[in-house]
C-alpha cells in the first residue's frame, strides 16, 4: 500500500545496525523533505519501524543534512522527534557544511535542545559517523560499505510481502476447505457420491496448485535473497538479509506443514468419500442381486409339478435347468458382492455393522436356493425315475398283451403250437425282472416324496394292468399245457380207428362207413365199442379246445376294452389341450386388451406361430372324436375310423411342414411378456411350445 512512498527514499532502512546492534534508518538528503503529507510520513516510518526483529533496544536515525539549510534541518528533526512511531536511541545528524548553516544550526539546537526530547548528537563529517556506527554498516552515500540497492530492497520486500499474503491466504482456504469437507453430509446414492467425490477432488487438486505456486514463488524469493551469497561465497548478508531469508524459510516451512497436514486431512476424507461410494455400489449390487435372488426364489418355488410322465419330467428338468444357469449366474454375483463386502470389511470400512448384515443375508440366500435346487432336482429325479418304471411295465404289459393277441387258436390245437406258444410266454415273463413294478407297498415307501393322489391314483391303475396282464398271462399258460401235454391211448384189438376226430362231421362220417362195410352182429358189438370210445375222445379234445377259445375271447375283449377306452380318453384330452391353445393364445393376439404386450417382430405371425391348429382342432372335435365315441361297444372295428377318415389325416402334413417356421418364431420371442401373461391366465406349468408339440406327438401315437 506504501511502495510508492518507500519508492520516494526519504528514508530508508539500509539493514545496518549499530556497536549495540540497533538497527538504523537513514534520511538521506531529499529536497521535498517539509512537502511529503503527514500521513505518508507516517505510514513509511510505521512499516521501517516494523520490519525488524530487534526492536526493543531502539534505533539509530542518521540525518543527513550535509546540503540543507539550518531552518530545514530544525524542522526536519522536529517532525521526525514528533512522527517516528519507536524507540529512539540515539539520532545522529550530519548538519550543514555552510559556516554560516552551521553555526546557526549549533546555536539553534543549544537554545531548543529541550525541546527534542532526543538524545541528539551533531555531526560535522562523516569521520565523526564512523565513531558511532562502523563503516560496514553504513552505505556508500554515507562512506560505508554496506551493499544497499533500495530497488532490490523494494522488490525483496514487495515478494515477501506478497508471499506472505500468499500464504496466509493459502492457509485460510485450506482451512476454509478443510472445514467445508469435514461439514459435509455423505450422500445416499452412488451418483451423487460420485459427483461430490469429483468435485472435492477438483477442488483439492486446485489448492494443490495454489500451494505449487506458492512454493515456487517463496524458492524463487529466497534464490533472489541469496543470490549474492551463491554469485559470491565470501559475501556477508547484512542482519536485514538475513532476516529476509529467516522470513521467507519460515513462510516455506509453514506452507510445507501445511501442505502435509492437508494433505494428510485430505487423505482421510478421501478415503471416507471412496468408501462411501464403495458402500453405495455395494448397497445397489446389494439391491440388484437381492432382487435377482427373489425372482430365482419365485421360480424355484414355482416348481411344484413332480410331472405325469417321463417326458413332462424331462420337459419340466429342462426348465429346471434354464433356472439353474440363471440362478448359477446370480448365485456369481452374489458371492463376489459377498467377496467385495469381505474386502472392504477387512480394509477397515466405517460402515462394517452395515455390510456385515448384508453378507451374511445374502449368504443365507444362497445356501437356501442351492439347498432348495438340488431338492428340486433330487425330487424330479426321482419323479423320473418312477415315472420310468410305470412307463416300462406299461410297455411291457401292452407288449404282453400283444403277444397274446398274436397267438393263433388254430396254431394253439397242436401239441409242438401249444409248446412253442406256452415258450414264447415263458420267454417273455422272463423280461419281466427290469420291467414289472414291485409291490406297492415298497413304491409308495421309495417313493413318498413325490407321491401326491394323481401319481398315487397312476401307480394303482399301472399295477392294476400289470396284475391283470399277468393273470391273463396265467390262464393261457394253464390252457396251453393242457393242450400240449401229451394224451397216452390203449392199443385196441380192433381196426384201426380215425387218427383225429377234429369235428363232429368226420366222427359221422366214420361210423357211417362201419356200418356200411359190417352188418353182422360182431362187428356190430366192435362198431358200438369203437363210437363209445370216439365219442369219449371227442368230448375231451372239445372240452379242451372250448377251455382256451374262451379264456383267449376273454383276454381279447379285456384287451379291446382297455385299448378303445385309453384312446376316447386320451382324444378328449388332446382336443382339450388344442382348445385351451386357440382360446388362450392365438385368440389372445388378436385382443386389444393385450395388444400393448405384444412384441412388434409378432404382430400378424399367428399364422407362423400356429400354423394350422384351428383346422386340427374342427376335424378331431367335429368329425373324429365322435366317431370314436361311436364303437366304443365295438372296439374291434375302431380301425374303420382311421381308414375311412385317413385323407382328413393330410391336415397334418401341412402343420408339420410350418413347424421349423413356428419353432424359430417361438425361439425369437419366447421370453415375450404376452406369453407370460397367457401362460399365467391359463395356470399352464408348461410353456406355449410344449403345446405347440402335441400335434406332432399325437399323429405318431395313433400307430
């Protein structure tokens, strides 16, 4: 705020001190001395006065006067006795050389020495100055030869000046800074956390660079005081040097301290907005794989259905599966997020009692759902398996009653036809040991897990028809080994008799033929005895023969009955499912209630996705099904159905030829949320493409 008056130099401090080490200010001669304000004055005395550290012992002013006038001289020693702000030690005046100055001048000081209130010496000549302050502490206008350059001393003191505010000011906003960081309140969102945490970060970088300038400023200061000594090794600095440089370390060493305490102050808060938004992306993947392990919980539970047959089963495994690799991949993320929430709880985290917690939940989620998995996949397993065993002893029942239906009667009569068949039945119980189910009592104690009434009611039915295949089985092997056991007859006296009486024809026409060839009463006593005995023989082999053609009839109709009855049921339930696809699917595509769930890549695809359904769907529930229905008391004419109808069976070809189009149609858009709603609405466990399938599976079953 002075430079301009200090700039003036009517006074100045050199850094000279005197034999008891007061500093000194020197008043050179300046001509304008009595024209500069009174509060310039003062303001240049107050600042010299201020500038050393050893003020307590006073100063030594020097008034060099040497070209003024006595008047002058009076009145400048009268000012600065009035204005000079210190503790005065001794001034020393170099009057005027004039003999007529001077002599004024000494009379003058004798009559107002009074009123000085100053020790005040009077001197002659610059030998007289020496006696009071060494040459080297005098500058050169004063025959010293102290190194003074004011413009140097203006420029040091204005850096120093300069670079104190710089530091003061420095400090006060890394305060003010620290302050601010230390009020803050942590957000609770990883966006705003990180925007706090980048703007903190800018900020503390801006002050980083205020304190580089800083630093560099107070190096470049302190090179500039030195230089002399650097530029001269034997270059003495004189007290006010070296208080400069004194000033200047102790501002470098106050901004290194403060430097390093910020630093150390950022430190800390640096790592509490990082593990702040640590903490917040914790919290979120926490949410999200919360969320993620709900929805895999949801459709685990969903599965419920143990499946009605092997193939619902393997159809229900398979989406099994696809909810295990979605859950592998969830049950991933959950334990990495438990390893981070590890990591950071290891490092110290200030939010350990929160992440904690969470760890632990998400870890009892896991182990619960793969617990729950594996139980699911345990139970289908074995709904599977049993599912095998029924599926086996019902093969092998309908494989048994095939065989009974494909042996002949009329092969059956002779004794190598019964062995052979009675053979192939033995051969074929034999088959038995992998295929028949074992006693009911042990399936429903293997298998009580997964009974509910429907399977239970399945597993009966199926024993049911393997008890009453096996009793089938039965009666032919009884008739059969009375037909091949071996008859033993008497060897008769008389002619020769027919080898076989087949029918009751032949025996007529034989006896016919005795009484035509014989009419005495010889013969005729043989001819008696012979038709006894044929009639005898007759009677076994028709008793025989009557035994197995009925049980075979009786083992044929039970046949036929449980063949008719298992295709009406199975049609009924076909045209069912065919219904509950056209109403709750394809219908569905074309209401505007669910058009806003329909993805743009399905809009007018039903064709493609259904293909030709709907004319399945009239020709089986109009035409087909009732035909049927009709010979259900004749079941062995139902082929009739299929050879009359077998042209309406084309409809067919044409479905099967659009499959691969629907399938990849199906596979494009099959997480599509409108077939979720559908599915939801029609409480189906099966989704639309299991659906889509029947008509495939049912044309193969009809062979």
């Amino acid at each position: 705020d002075i430079e301009d008056q200090l700039r003036k130099k009517f006074a100045y401090l050199s850094g000279g001190r005197g034999r008891d080490g007061c500093p000194v200010i020197t008043f050179p001669e300046y001509s304008a001395f009595s024209e500069i304000p009174e509060k310039d004055f003062q303001s240049v005395l107050t600042y010299l006065t201020n500038i050393p550290s050893a003020q307590d012992a006073g100063f030594i002013l020097v008034i060099d006067r040497r070209q003024d006038k006595w008047t002058s001289v009076q009145a400048s020693i009268l000012r600065i006795a009035a204005s000079f702000p210190g503790n005065l030690q001794l001034v020393l005046v170099l009057r005027p050389t004039g003999f007529f100055h001077k002599t004024l001048l000494d009379i003058a000081f004798r009559f107002h020495r009074d009123d000085y209130k100053m020790k005040i010496i009077m001197l002659s000549s610059l030998t007289e100055l020496n006696s009071y302050i060494d040459k080297t502490q005098l500058t050169e206008d004063l025959g010293g030869t102290l190194d003074y350059c004011h413009n140097r001393w203006l420029s040091h003191r204005t850096a120093i000046e300069n670079f104190a505010l710089m530091v003061k000011q420095t400090a006060q906003s890394l305060r003010s800074f620290g302050t601010e960081l230390a009020e803050t309140e942590l957000p609770n969102d990883v966006q705003s956390t990180s925007s706090l945490l980048a703007v903190h970060t800018e900020r503390k970088d801006k002050m980083k660079e205020d304190l580089r300038i800083a630093l560099i400023q107070g190096d470049d200061i302190l090179k500039s005081i030195t230089k002399p000594v650097l530029e001269n090794p034997e270059y003495k600095m004189n007290p006010d040097q070296l208080e400069n440089q004194i000033t200047v370390e102790r501002l470098l060493a106050q901004l290194d301290e403060t430097e390093t305490a910020f630093d150390d102050f950022w430190s800390k808060h640096q790592q509490k907005l990082e593990q702040c938004l640590q903490l917040r992306h914790f919290e979120l993947h926490y949410k999200e794989v919360k969320a993620a392990l709900n929805i895999a919980s949801e459709r685990l539970t969903g599965f419920t259905e143990v499946g009605n047959s092997c193939s619902h089963v393997e159809h229900i495994l398979k989406e099994l599966s696809l909810v295990e690799e979605k859950l592998h991949d969830v049950l991933e993320k959950a334990n990495m997020l438990i390893s981070e929430g590890g990591e950071l709880i290891q490092n110290n985290h200030y939010a350990v009692d929160s992440i904690l917690p969470k760890c632990n939940e998400l870890q009892h989620h896991c182990e619960t759902l793969t617990v729950e998995s594996n139980n699911k996949r345990a139970l289908l397993n074995q709904s599977h398996d049993l599912h095998s065993q029924l599926e086996r002893s019902m093969k092998w029942c309908d494989e048994g009653i095939y065989l009974l239906a494909s042996q002949l009667v009329d092969k059956c009569q002779s004794q190598d036809g019964a062995e052979s068949a009675l053979q192939e039945i033995e051969n074929f119980l034999d088959t038995g040991t992998g295929n028949k189910l074992k006693e009911l009592n042990y399936l429903y104690k293997d298998y009580e897990a997964i009974l509910n009434q429907e399977l239970m009611e399945h597993v009966q039915k199926v024993f049911q028809k393997q008890e009453s295949m096996e009793e089938m089985f039965q009666k032919r092997q009884v008739s059969l080994k009375k037909l091949a056991a071996k008859q033993t007859r008497p060897v008769q006296p008389v002619a020769p008799r027919p080898e076989v009486f087949v029918k009751s024809q032949s025996t007529s026409l034989a006896l016919q033929r005795e009484s035509e060839d014989s009419s005495s009463p010889e013969n005729h006593m043989i001819r008696r005895v012979n038709y006894r005995r044929a009639k005898s023989e007759m009677s076994e082999i028709h008793q025989t023969r009557g035994g197995s053609v009925m049980d075979d009839d009786e083992n044929l109709a039970v046949l036929r009955k449980h063949v008719i009855n298992e295709l009406i049921e199975t049609e009924r339930a076909y045209v069912e499912e065919l219904l509950c696809v056209l109403e709750g699917y394809a219908a569905e595509m074309d209401s505007p209630l669910m058009a806003h769930l329909i993805s743009p890549g399905l809009q007018n695809k039903k064709d493609v996705l259904f293909g030709n359904m709907e004319e399945i769907y009239h020709f089986h529930n109009r035409i087909f099904l009732r035909e049927l229905e009709n010979y259900i008391e004749y079941p062995e004419l139902v082929g009739r159905c299929f050879l009359e109808r077998m042209e309406d069976f084309q409809v067919y070809e044409k479905y099967c030829q659009n499959k691969p189009r629907s399938e990849s149609l199906w596979r494009q858009f099959s997480d599509c949320v409108f077939f979720q709603e559908c599915q939801r609405k029609l409480d189906h466990k099966l989704s639309l493409d299991s659906y889509l399938l029947k008509p495939v599976q049912r044309i193969t079953k009809y062979q």
